[in-house]
C-alpha cells in the first residue's frame, strides 16, 4: 500500500469514528492522515477540513481555524472550509469576521441553502454591534472631552471619569478607549490633577482596563512602563495609595490568572510564560522598599503587595525575594526610627515596623527546607554584623529595634539572633543606661524576647530589677514600655490561677498603671498602644478581666484604639479582647490525667470562679454594647494571619449569644467575617466559619447576607463539615446552610457546586440525634432543587432512607423526612415508586397517617397523594393494606387543625376510588359493616 492509499484509509477510518461520535479517535486518524498526505493537495484539504470538523465537535475552536486556514491555502474559496471556519469564530465571539466567511460562500454558491440562516443570523448580529460599537464610540468620545479637559467643570469631569470606569467593563469599550489614548491622556491627567476623586477614578481606570486582559495589559505597561505606577503609589493621601496598590496587584493577577479574591490560584502555564513581567514588576516593588522619597502609606502599600504574593499558594516569589536581597531591605524598615529623622532618612507610618515585620514572617514561613532557612539566617546574621561594626549608638539602638521585629514576625528567627552571644547582654546594657532612647528600644526588645516560659524566667532572673528601676523613671516613654515589660513576666502563668510570679496584689497593681496610661487624653496614641499590650498580659488574670470590663472610661479607650486602625496597636488591643472573651485555645482537661498528676505530685491548672461562663457571657454582653464590633471591623484589614485568627476569635464567642448575633451583623462584621473564612490560619478559618453559621442559624440570611455574600458564605460553612470538626460546629454549620437552602435555587445551586449534598447527606447517617435532624431539615430544604431531585431518582437507596427516618421518635426529624418526601413525590413518580420498593415502607407510612402531631399527619397524606395518584398500580399497592381504614378514620376528624390532613386523605380516595382501585360504599354500608361479626376472622379463630 502506498502512502496515498494509506493516507486514504487512515481518512476513511476517521470518518466511521466521526460518526459513532468517538471524536478523539477520529482525531487522532485525520491527523495521521495529514502527517502522510502530500502537502498543498487537495486530498491534504480534505483532511484538514475533517480535522478541522473533529475540532469544532471537541470545542477546540482556534485549532480548527488554524486547519481551515491552512486547508484555504491549498484550496481558497472553498465553501466547506469557510463554513467550518466561520462556525468557529462565531463560538469565539468573533462575529464580523465570521460574517466575512459566510459572505463569501454566499458568493461562491448562491444556492447554499446552509449557509442562508448562519448569514442571515450574523448580519443581525453584526448590525446590532455596529450599533452598539457606533454608540459606545461615541459615548468615549463625548466623555473623554469632559473628563480630561482641565477647564471643565470639576463636577462634570468627576461624573465623565466615573463613566469611563463603568464603560471600561464592556471588552470592545475598553480596547477603544486604549486605542484612542487614554493611558497616555491619564498620564498627563495625574501630574496636574488636584481633585482625590478624579484621581482616584483615573487610576481605577487602568485597573480595570489591565482586569483579566493580558494584551491589554501588556499595552498599558508598553504605554507609561513600570516607574509610573510607581510615581503614582508614592502620594500621602490613603485613597490614591489604595488605587494605585489595587491596580499593581491586579496586573500581577492578569499575568498570574489568579483574582482578586482570597481563595483564588495561579495558573502555573501563564506563570511560567509572563515569569520575566511578574519577576520586573516584583523586583521594582522590592527595590522601592527603601526608597528614601516615597511616603510612608506607599512603603507599607509596597510591603503588603510583596506580602501577598510571595507565599507559595500565589506566585511563590519568597525564595527570588531573599536572592535579591529583599531581606536587608525590610530589616532596613525594621530598623527605622522616628528619633533618628536624617534628609536621608525613609519615611514611615507608625504601622511600618509591624508590617515589615509581618512580611519577613511570610517569607520565613515559605522557608520550607533547611537550605533556605540557613540562607535567610545567613542575610539576617550579616545585616546585624554590618550595623554592629560602626561601634556607635546609633547602630546599637537600630540593630535593637530590628531584633524586636524579627521577635515580632518570624520568632524562630528572632530568638536565634537574641540567642548569640553578646545580644542580650547588650541589651541589658543598654537598658540601664541614662539614654530614654536606648532605654526605650531595650524595653520593647525585653517584651518582644519574653515570649515563652523559659524566656520569660531568663529575664525574671536578669531583667526584673531593671525594668522596675525604668518604671520610676521621668520619661513616660520608659515608664510605659518598662510597665509592659512587667506586665509580660507577670502573666507567665497564662491562666492558671494557682502561679503568681509576683506578689498578690501586683497584677492588679500593674493593670491600674495601664489604666492610666490608656485613659489620659493628654498622651499620645504610642502611650496608649503600649498601655493596651500591657493589659493583653494582665487580662489573663480573671481579676482584671472583671475589673476592665466594669471600667467603661478604660473600655472605651481600648476601643477607641481599635477602631483607629493602627496596625501597631493591633496585637495589644485584640489580644485584650480575646481574654476578655475566653477566646483563647483551651486545653482539654480530661479528669483521668487529672488524677494521675495529683498521684505523681505534678502542677494541675486551675480555673478561677470569675472565669465561669456566667461572668464571660456578662463579659462578651458589655463588650458588644460597647461597640467592640466597629473596632474588630477596622483592625480585619491586617495581612497577618495570626491576627485575622484572633479577631475571629472575638467574634466567634461574641456571635456564641444569641442576642448579640444581630449586632454583629448590623456594625459589619458578617461582611469582613467572610474574607477572614477563606484565608488565614486553619484555627482562624474555622473560627471566621462558626461565627458566620451562627449569625446564619439566628438571622434571615437575606438580612445577614446580602446580594453575593450568600453564595460566597456556602464555602465556609461546608468547611465545618469535616470529620475533623466538633459536633457543635457541625451542627452550626447545617443549621445555617438549612436556612441558606431555604432562600433561592441560585444558593442552592453553590451548595451543590461546593460539594455540599454528599457531605450533608453524611450526617443523615450519624448515631447523633441533633446532627441528623439538622442534616435531614437541610436536605428537605435543598431538593427544591431539580438536580438534587435526579440525585434521588438514580440507583441509590436515598429516597428509601428518607422514609426509614419518618420512623424515628424524634418529632423535628420525622417533619423534615416527611417534608423532603412531598417534594420529592410532587416532583418525581421515579421516587413514588422507591418508597414501595422499601419493605417497611408500610410501616413508616402508618408512622406518618396516625402521627398525633397534625401538620406531619398532613405531610403524610400529601405525599400519599402524590404515590397514589394517576399511578393505578401503586395505588392497587397502597388500598390492599389497612390505609383506606386509616384514611377514612383521617376524614372523620372534626379538629379544626386537621382541616389540611382531612382535604388530601379525601382526595386519596377520591383518586384511588376514581383509578378503580376502590369502591365508594352506600349510604350506611360503613356503618353495617361495623356492626355486622367478622365471619372470617372467626374462622381462623
């Protein structure tokens, strides 16, 4: 056989593959077919056009216009290669040029009856476009007169640029716009513009122009390149820093394919082809960490882009950022300080050092082999070494403030450098010395060290004397810091009312000297910050728990604080808040270890009575009212996951009350909850998810969660439904999605998008009374759903185990079976019959028909109805066994109440009676027949 039989054959194959719709084989034939044939034949054409074909039915649009293409080379004009061709643009939206194609078989064959409806559908379509594009022209042009003429009227040109940016949404906009210079027109507009709104919008503009678009994206970059974005970063107004940080993130999220939502991925192919765009674009941004120019608000901007795209899950760039020594940059931050004001010297905000510090814990935490870790310890041990060898104070006193950061974010770090020798005894040193400066960084250094147990009794042993020597000092500064310090070793013993590390008497001492600091308005807001971390040590003690909460002036202030935002009062003021409200992890007690510590003489932890949940509910009750919701809302905005997880805390016991729940809901906690579910540590997102189910079991979610927030709260909820999960937050978690089910078919539809049917059903089989009730009310719920009701038609038992638990003693479980079975049996015959083909199925019907609670009595017979009617067989079924007698009894009630059951039990006869299935007896046949001895059961007597 030659090659052109063989070509021939390979097609002829194909062929019969194409019409038993096995589309890949075919493929694969055409294609051997074409890697044989003679190039530029028209045999070759034929192949291809074939291919090209198979290509349209897998939905392979552009490869298929690649053969049709490469099949009018040899063979132009040819009707079955336009055809195939135009039906492919038409898929990929390309609509005029797709009309083209259509014209031209037109042309070629008049009498083509299959191309007359394709034509006639794309000239409209084509027409209405050309309308709409004429339109849209206009309207760009009419807007970009107004927006970026100087002289205009500010509130013309305002309304003109806010149009541009709902404009830009729709595609052929967009590439207008970007086509008739805007980028170039939005660079000029941001030298002169003086308006913050305008501004605003301006940048707003070419985020969404660079949205999901890599061309267009590339086009802007080509257009003002990466120092522009840059340039407009670098402002002291928070709204246009905000602008500019979104519109750099979302060209990282365009080469990426990731979104701008929390959960979203990176499409490692785009990655990997756009790596030399994302790489420039970070390594710009990394090199403007210590930019001496730019503002404060644009450095921590800068810091919290690197922040969220070196991890892993997103661009993984934290290994590239210490390779260019990103490291000694941020440390450069961390060593920054406001006493030390230079020409030279890098602007700041008083949230800097917190910032940096937490991004230098997300990149240590992608250090995840030990190659890494020692690299990222190498360029930390150099940075000190290069400071310490000028031997003057002020390298002293930065190398401190570094440490305490380093302390702060990666704390493994932090005590491996405090761990050298010399560190801490310089420190040390440099606390009792005369300087407030030295003094006040060795203090905070002193706190940040004083982490854990061994550390803590390290510093008791060395540090005592001299942090209560700072505390009578003249300077507040010191006094503050020393008094935190203090505070911090006094609370070593965490909650355990049993250990003191000083006297009886000095905590409460210690919280008084806080309270003073936090509530005189005469100092500034440092004082206070330094005041609230001192009582997020003291607040273990149950004492001072109650004595704060009593103190509304105190109060007060903390939450003042907390809703000012300042990220480096964050730490303090939510760990406050979290022991108030015993949000912290406990440790379960179990009673068995508890005797086995007393026998070997081992320390037992002590619960003091103020801790009951008596005095935390009255606790959780004042803060609330308070307006503790507002300040938790404000802080939300933190990158550090270890801070998102105690804000969950808070709001999870606070939503632990019922009555507080609507509070919650009203300040905005539900819609910062919902971000806090999706990121951030396990324990963080677990407790963001039960705050939001409870708040969902409690509140209409259409109140609770408006709009799009009740599809993206299923997520959260479906992740309490893991094995791993207590019982409580299972049961939370379906009685929230029961209520979510109830609202529309779109959340309906989430639930099952997300996995949510089979996780619930699970909990339909649990040997536990709540979980199966709340699994079984859900699922009534949720086969108002026409896909949940094929679930049930397939070959599975489900529909049978709904009519198992109408057999159940528990009231609440037996109504949702029941109502979950009425709609199943309206909607579906293929389920009537399931129910019979249960062997008790008898059984659980009598369950429901002589049920003495009326409304599942009623469900009982509407869902009768439903098995029995139009269906003469399965009535035949039904009437054969004692349900008329129960039936006839139901229509014989008189209670108002049983009004429902007694309609559906009459139409039940009534259709068994009108399928001939039974007879209606005369006028007081009923009667005689009671009266009357049963002859046969004497007989078998």
């Amino acid at each position: 056989m030659d090659l052109i039989e063989e070509a021939e054959s390979y097609k002829n194959k194909g062929n019969e593959a194409f019409k038993t719709e096995n589309y890949e084989q075919a493929l694969l034939l055409y294609t051997k077919a074409i890697n044989i044939a003679e190039s530029d034949t028209r045999d070759m054409a034929t192949y291809l056009k074939n291919r090209a074909a198979t290509y349209l039915k897998l939905k392979e649009y552009e490869k298929a216009i690649k053969d049709c293409d490469d099949a009018l080379q040899i063979v132009p004009e040819d009707p079955k290669a336009l055809f195939r061709r135009a039906q492919a643009l038409e898929n990929l939206q390309r609509f005029e040029e797709a009309y083209r194609d259509a014209k031209i078989i037109f042309t070629v064959d008049p009498t083509n009856k299959a191309i007359q409806p394709v034509l006639g559908r794309l000239h409209a379509i084509v027409q209405e476009r050309a309308r709409q594009a004429a339109q849209t022209s206009n309207k760009v042009e009419q807007m970009f007169k107004l927006a970026f003429n100087i002289g205009e009227d500010q509130e013309k040109r305002g309304k003109a640029i806010s149009n541009l940016l709902v404009l830009c949404k729709e595609g052929d906009a967009a590439d207008m716009m970007l086509k008739n210079g805007i980028i170039q027109k939005i660079q000029q507009l941001v030298k002169n513009e003086k308006k913050s709104e305008i501004y605003v919008n301006a940048i707003r503009v070419v985020s969404q122009l660079c949205k999901r678009n890599i061309e267009r994206t590339k086009n802007v970059i080509k257009g003002v390149g990466v120092p522009w974005f840059l340039e407009i970063i670098d402002s002291d107004k928070e709204e246009i820093v905000i602008a500019a940080q979104y519109c750099l993130q979302t060209i990282l999220n365009t080469f990426s394919g990731m979104d701008t939502k929390k959960d979203t991925k990176p499409d490692k192919n785009l990655c990997d082809q756009y790596k030399a765009e994302i790489d420039t674009l970070l390594t710009c941004l990394t090199y403007s960490i210590t930019n001496r120019v730019i503002t404060g608000l644009a450095r921590d901007a800068i810091m919290e882009i690197i922040m969220r795209n070196c991890h892993y899950s997103t661009l993984n760039w934290a290994e590239r950022f210490v390779e260019i020594r990103g490291l000694q940059r941020l440390l450069e931050v961390c060593s920054e300080l406001e006493e030390y004001k230079y020409e030279s010297a890098m602007n700041i905000t008083p949230s800097s050092r917190t910032i940096a510090a937490s991004c230098l814990a997300k990149i240590y935490e992608n250090m995840y082999y030990d190659q890494a870790r020692e690299k990222f310890n190498e360029q930390v041990d150099e940075f000190i070494k290069d400071k310490l060898l000028t031997p003057d104070l002020e390298s002293k006193v930065r190398v401190t403030v570094a440490i305490t950061s380093l302390l702060r974010g990666p704390i493994d770090v932090g005590n491996y450098v405090i761990s050298k020798e010399g560190i801490m005894e310089m420190i040390l040193v440099m606390a009792q010395t005369e300087d407030t400066l030295q003094q006040r960084v060795a203090c905070e250094c002193l706190i940040a060290a004083a982490s854990k147990k061994d550390k803590a009794r390290a510093i008791i042993d060395k540090g005592v004397d001299i942090l209560k020597k700072l505390y009578s000092s003249k300077n507040d500064a010191v006094r503050v810091r020393a008094l935190v310090g203090l505070c911090k070793i006094g609370s070593f013993g965490g909650d355990d009312a049993s250990i003191r590390p000083f006297a009886d008497g000095s905590t409460k001492k210690l919280a008084d000297a806080c309270r003073k600091f936090l509530v005189n308005p005469a100092k500034d807001k440092d004082m206070r910050k330094w005041a609230a971390e001192g009582l997020s040590y003291l607040t273990l003690d149950a004492d001072v728990k109650e004595k704060l909460v009593d103190d509304k002036a105190a109060l007060n202030s903390l939450i003042e604080l907390a809703k000012s935002g300042d990220q480096s009062c964050l730490y303090g003021v939510v760990t406050t808040l979290v022991n108030l409200c015993n949000a912290y992890e406990k440790q379960e007690i179990m009673p068995e270890m508890v005797e086995l510590a007393k026998f070997a003489k081992h320390h037992i932890p002590e619960q003091h009575e103020l801790d009951d949940p008596d005095f935390v509910n009255k606790r959780l009750t004042i803060l609330c009212k308070a307006g503790v919701t507002t300040g938790l809302v404000a802080l939300s905005k933190t990158e550090s996951h270890n801070s998102r997880e105690l804000i969950a805390r808070v709001f999870n016991a606070i939503c632990s009350l019922q009555e507080l729940r609507g509070i919650v809901v009203q300040q905005g906690g539900a819609k910062v909850l919902i971000p806090m579910s999706l990121e951030g540590t396990n324990n963080g997102k677990k407790q963001a998810a039960q705050a939001l189910a409870r708040i969902g079991i409690t509140i209409n979610p259409e109140v609770a969660f408006p709009g799009q927030r009740n599809l993206e709260v299923v997520r959260p909820l479906i992740s309490l439904l893991h094995p791993e999960c207590t019982a409580l937050e299972n049961f939370e978690a379906l009685m929230a999605l029961c209520n979510l089910a109830g609202m529309n078919e779109t959340t309906r539809n989430r639930i099952l998008k997300e996995g949510g049917l089979s996780k619930i059903e699970h909990y339909m089989y649990e040997d536990h009374l709540m979980l199966q009730r709340a699994a079984t009310q859900c699922i009534c719920n949720l086969v108002q759903s026409e896909d949940v009701i094929k679930t049930f038609e397939g070959k599975n038992d489900k529909t049978k185990f709904l009519c198992l638990l109408c057999q159940e003693e528990d009231v609440d479980t037996v109504m949702a079976a029941a109502g979950a079975l009425c709609i199943l049996t309206s909607a579906s015959k293929i389920c009537c019959r399931k129910i019979l083909d249960l062997e008790s199925w008898l059984e659980s019907l009598r369950c429901l028909l002589a049920n003495p609670n009326k409304e599942i009595q009623y469900r009982g017979t509407y869902m009768l109805y439903n098995v029995v009617n139009e269906d003469k067989d399965m009535a035949a079924r039904v009437f054969e066994t004692d349900v008329m007698e129960i039936l006839m009894a139901i229509t014989k009630l008189e209670e108002p109440e049983c009004a429902k059951a007694k309609e559906y039990a009459q139409k039940c006869l009534n259709a068994a009676e009108d399928l001939g299935v039974i007879r209606k007896p005369e006028e007081g046949a009923v009667d005689a027949l009671q009266e009357e001895p049963d002859d046969d059961a004497d007989e078998e007597e």
